[in-house]
C-alpha cells in the first residue's frame, strides 16, 4: 500500500501488509491526553460514523497511546502493526499522529458522512517532528469579514496540515471586526462599510453594497476553543497607528483632521492615519489590550505596517511630538505606538510581533518582526537580534494569482507576478545569505490571505489550496523534489476533495 503524506514525515519506513479496524476503534490512553483522542473520535463519528471507545491498555486496544521523552514539543512516533501504537512527548504529538493515521486510512475520513464498514492502514514506521515551530496561516477579516463557522472551518484545514498558528488581521482601512466593550462605535460605525469596489480596484467601479461584520466576544471564545481542540494558536492583530480610516470614521478626534472621513471604501493604503496625541496612544493600548485578553498568553500581533506619514507632517501636534522626542523623520513617530503597545502587551503576558516596517524607528529586540516586503527584510533583522516569522510576499502572499493563463479571477497582483504552488514548494523558510548563527532566529514562517480579492468561502479555498499544502511541508522542514512531491499532491487533493476545499486544479498551468 502506498502512502501519501502531507507534509511528508521526516522519516517514514513503509513495510508489507496493512492492518483493518471496524468500528468501534479502542484506543487506550492516559487521562491526560483524553481530549486528544476524544476530538479523533468526533472526527470518525463525522466522516464514516464510527465510535471510539477509550480502554484499558490491558484491554486488547487497536491503538496505544504512550508517553515518552525525547520526541520534542510536537513529535512523534507512529508504529502500525498487528497493532498501532503512538508514542509522544505532548499532546499535540499525539493530535498529529492521529491525523497521519487519518492522512493513511481512506479519504472519506475527510469527508462529511461516508459511512464505512472497515479501514485499513499500511504497516509502518513513522519518526517526526516539525523543523519550525511557528507554521501558520493569516487571514485578513478585515477586507471581508468571514464567519466564525468559516474560520473554523480554516483551522480544522490548517491542523490537517499540521501548520499551528492562525493570525487574524481584525481591522483596516476598510473594516473593524472586534466588539470592544469602551468603544461601542468600532462595531456601531467602523465595522460596516457603504460600498467596496467591484473588480480591480483601478476600474474605480462600485458595488454600493454595505459590507460589515463584527466579532462579539462570545464569537473569539468559539474560534479560541475550536483552535485549541486543534492545536492551533489564534495570533489576534490589531493594525495601528496606520490602516485606521475604519477607526477614525468612528472617532475622528483620534484622527489628524477635522473633515469627517468614512470607512474607506477603496483598497490600498489610506493616509488617514491616528494622531500621535495621549488620546491616540491610549485608545491603542486599550483596544489592544482588550483583544489580547480575549486570547490569554497569545502572541499578539500589533500590525505597524504601511503608515504615511503625510498627516504627522502637516500636524501641529505631531511636529511638536518630534521636537519633544528629538526626532528628525516622521517615521520614528510610529515607534511610539510600537513602545506603548509591546510594553502594555509584555505586562499582560503576550509576545508581540509586528510588521517589519517598525523597524524604521527603535523597536526592541524582543519584538517578533513579520518579514514580509522580502526575505531581505528578515535576514536583516535576524542578524540584529529579532526572532523572525517569514512571510515574503513574493512566495507567501496567496492573494496573488495561481497562475497566469488569463481566466482566473481577479486577484491582488497582475502577471508576470504569479505564484503557483510550485514556487511556494521551493520556498526557503531561512533568508537566503543568513548566516547559520542567526538560523535559531528564524521561528518559521506563515502564509497571507489577504482578502481585498477574495469575498467568499468557496474562493478563499480556492487561494489557499493547494498552494497551503505544499507550504505545510515546505514549514514542517521536509520538502523535496517537485517531481517527488507532485504525486504525493496530486493523491492529497482528493483528500482536499472529500473535506470539501474547492481548491484550484493542479495541471492547469
Ligand atoms: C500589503 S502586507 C499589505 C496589506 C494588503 C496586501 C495585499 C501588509 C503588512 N500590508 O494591507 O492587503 O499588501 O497583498
């Protein structure tokens, strides 16, 4: 029997004969690791309707769980004989052993209500263990706003792949997504917008539809809860002082003008930007703190990417700032949001990343910087200090076409700018020319669905897959050959297929 796993394993050794389970799977394993076992159970009760019982380890189990040392934070071993067993240092371990037994069984345990009678797995060996720690993907709800069932639906996507981080882009120009109890305008005022643009944003076309949507609280519990059960980590970003239009609609005193301005109805970067007043600084702190509370010991992500400076340059106040601080350019303005926020967000218990424009002024060292105009940007700043997250939008940013054949849909950037799967695969996650010294800095990397572009469920599928698939592998540190892998691809999509991702066809470029 062959397999075909996504990502690969970093070590796999497939022997003769395969091993058959009918229902129900028992399954013996400590009580700490219950959960783990008991979100496997759900998910073959959902596909092919099968039960789970949880046994004694004296009690013939088909599968045994056991804790070890030695297999790192997400490692494992996977043994399938005349019987299965799973060895792990964590919990997550175990998760991930079960989604390969998932990944090596049939693809209707992908699938939504294919019953079946028996499975059967291959015999085999399996020892692996991510190379990064840090494999995500972003999704902006900001441009379009997703439900909570949509962004479940993405990390229940995203664990199958063994990637472990979800960082959402809550707020923009064009949208506010987070109730925050202080500033009822956000949902109110910010969080819905008159008209979006209809095609390219160039056509300077309307659609004259409202467009909103706004999490409660009780909303984040619901993602947090199902990201946990899956491993994943929800990074919330609240992006200031910078792609703020939304917030300034709703307060204009936190803005630097005094004609009214509304949630921005176009794409790019607006210049209304907040002011560098304590009024400013302290709505920042507070929403911030806010939304990293919904989200205890989160890293939190607080944007700082793509802030004009043409306001603080006009404004009264913002000059007078720079005098008191001593600065010579604008730009180091915006390290005072920087400050303010990873100081309060310390205390609070998060790590703070950013973009990597923040370091245009003085960012500590601790901040994590998201590199994403180029990979240039992360080997700079690992060579001075930083942990990096890599998300080079020339690989990374999936708002960009697929491929250039003419027919897709409208998309972020025009040809030759494209970015098949095959050129995600031969990502490397550590900046070309840093020196092996720094190597430790690099925490990993994340994929960008940014979704000026992308307004529906079925077409961020189709963004995201399969290029998500060949970046999970490209992250967990086992990519090889393309000729190698496209098999193994083109065996995953109908795995993609039976989970329902209308993801865009392989071989059609
Ligand atoms: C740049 S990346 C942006 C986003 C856009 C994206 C479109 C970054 C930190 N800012 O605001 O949505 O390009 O590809």
């Amino acid at each position: 029997m062959s397999v075909a796993l996504v990502p690969r394993p970093r070590s796999l050794d497939v022997r003769s004969g395969t091993v058959t389970w009918h229902s129900p799977v028992r399954v013996a394993v400590e009580d700490e690791w219950r959960d783990v076992v008991e979100t496997f159970a759900r998910d073959l009760e959902a596909s092919i309707g099968w039960d789970v019982e949880i046994v004694d380890v004296a009690n013939a189990p088909d599968a045994i769980v056991r804790r070890v040392d030695g297999c790192g934070d997400e490692g494992y071993r996977l043994a399938i004989d005349t019987e299965v067993t799973i060895d792990a240092s964590s919990a997550v371990g175990v998760a991930y052993a079960l989604t390969v037994v998932r990944q090596l069984g049939p693809n209707e345990l992908w699938s939504s209500a294919a019953p079946l009678d028996s499975i059967e797995l291959p015999r085999l060996f399996i020892e692996d263990g991510p190379r990064f720690a840090w494999r995500g993907v972003h999704l902006d709800v900001a441009r379009h706003f997703f439900d909570v069932a949509t962004v479940c639906r993405l990390i229940d996507q995203i664990a199958a792949h063994r990637l472990n981080r979800l960082h959402l882009h809550l707020n923009d120009d064009q949208g506010w997504r987070v109730e925050v109890p202080n500033w009822p305008r956000l949902r109110s005022v910010a969080s819905i917008r008159r008209s979006s643009p209809i095609g390219h944003e160039g056509g300077g076309l309307d659609d004259e539809e409202p467009h909103g949507g706004c999490y409660s609280a009780e909303d984040l519990e619901v993602i947090r809860q199902h990201a946990r059960r899956r491993f994943v980590t929800i990074v919330p970003e609240i992006d200031l002082p910078g792609h703020a239009q939304a917030v300034i609609a709703a307060y204009p005193d936190l803005g630097n003008g005094d004609d009214p301005v509304e949630v921005w109805t176009r794409w790019g970067i607006s210049g209304h930007v907040l002011n560098v007043g304590e009024g400013a600084l302290s709505f920042a702190e507070d929403v911030v703190r806010y939304v990293a509370g919904r989200f205890p010991g989160s890293p939190v992500h607080i944007g700082g990417d793509e802030c004009p400076t043409t306001e603080w340059e006009d404004s009264e106040l913002a000059q007078a700032v720079m005098a008191e601080h001593g600065f010579r350019d604008e730009r180091q303005l915006q390290g005072l949001f920087t400050e303010r926020l990873t100081a309060a967000l310390r205390a609070d218990g998060h790590e703070v990343l950013a973009w990597d424009e923040v370091m245009d002024a003085d960012v500590d060292e601790d901040v994590v910087i998201c590199a994403w105009r180029h990979s240039t940007r992360g080997r700079v700043a690992a060579e001075s200090g930083h942990d990096v997250v890599m998300a080079p939008m020339q690989f990374l940013y999936f708002d960009w076409l697929n491929t250039d054949s003419g027919d897709e849909p409208v998309a972020m950037a025009p040809p030759p700018t494209v970015t098949p799967w095959e050129k995600v695969y031969r990502f490397s996650v550590i900046p070309p020319g840093l020196d092996e010294r720094y190597w430790r800095h690099v925490r990993g990397a994340q994929v960008q669905l940014w979704s000026e572009y992308i307004a529906t469920r079925d077409h961020l599928d189709y963004m995201a897959f399969p290029r998500v698939a060949a970046f999970s592998e490209v992250a967990w540190g086992t990519p090889e050959s393309l000729d190698a892998f496209r098999p193994r691809l083109v065996r995953h999509v109908e795995r993609l297929s039976a989970m329902g991702v209308h993801f865009h066809p392989l071989g059609t470029h």
